[in-house]
C-alpha cells in the first residue's frame, strides 16, 4: 500500500460522451505516485467518487506488479542427442537451399 503523502490527487473535467451531468462536473480523476512517477486516470465513471476508487485500485495494482520479481531462469544444459538432430536438420537444409542456386556458369 502507499501513504496518503505519497500521492498527489487532481480532478478535472473529462472528455467524451456523457451529456450535460459529465460536461459540467470535474469528475475526471488524475493520481500520480510521487516516489515512482506512475500516473493513473480514470475517467470512465460520471461520478468522481468512483473514479477516484477505480484510479486509487489501478495504482495498487501498478505498483503490486512493479515489486514482483521475475522467477530467475534455470539455465538447463542441451543433450547430445538434441545437439546431434539439431545438426542433423541443419544439414538438411543447407543441402535443400545448395539444390536452389542456379547452376555455375562453367
């Protein structure tokens, strides 16, 4: 979770469809997080309490996936037999693309 002076709320007016109610009212919602610089707007709601709520939850989630860590990768060794059909399959497609090319001009 973030403090409350983390945070720095502004409300404006949004754009869009949503008739007389939306076009008068600041209901757009605007949160940035200070220390990080993540900026969340929500604007989909006429009213600013629930876009606040939707803006604040985005956030949370936000910054939950930003201190996740990514699993380390296990580097796993090749097999010989992999390595040789790996070859193997190489070869052949460098014999398919050799019968391609056009014959020397010898």
């Amino acid at each position: 979770m973030f403090r409350d002076d983390e945070i720095e709320i502004t409300f404006y007016r949004s754009s869009g469809p949503g008739g007389q109610h939306k076009n008068t009212t600041e209901s757009a919602v605007r949160v940035r997080h200070i220390p990080t610089g993540i900026i969340v707007v929500a604007t989909a709601e006429r009213s600013q309490l629930r876009n606040k709520e939707a803006a604040l939850e985005e956030l949370e989630r936000r910054l939950a996936a930003r201190r996740r860590k990514p699993k380390p990768r296990i580097p796993v060794k090749v097999s010989k037999a992999a390595k040789k059909r790996r070859v193997e399959s190489k070869r052949i497609r460098s014999e398919t693309k050799s019968l391609r090319r056009k014959p020397d001009a010898e």
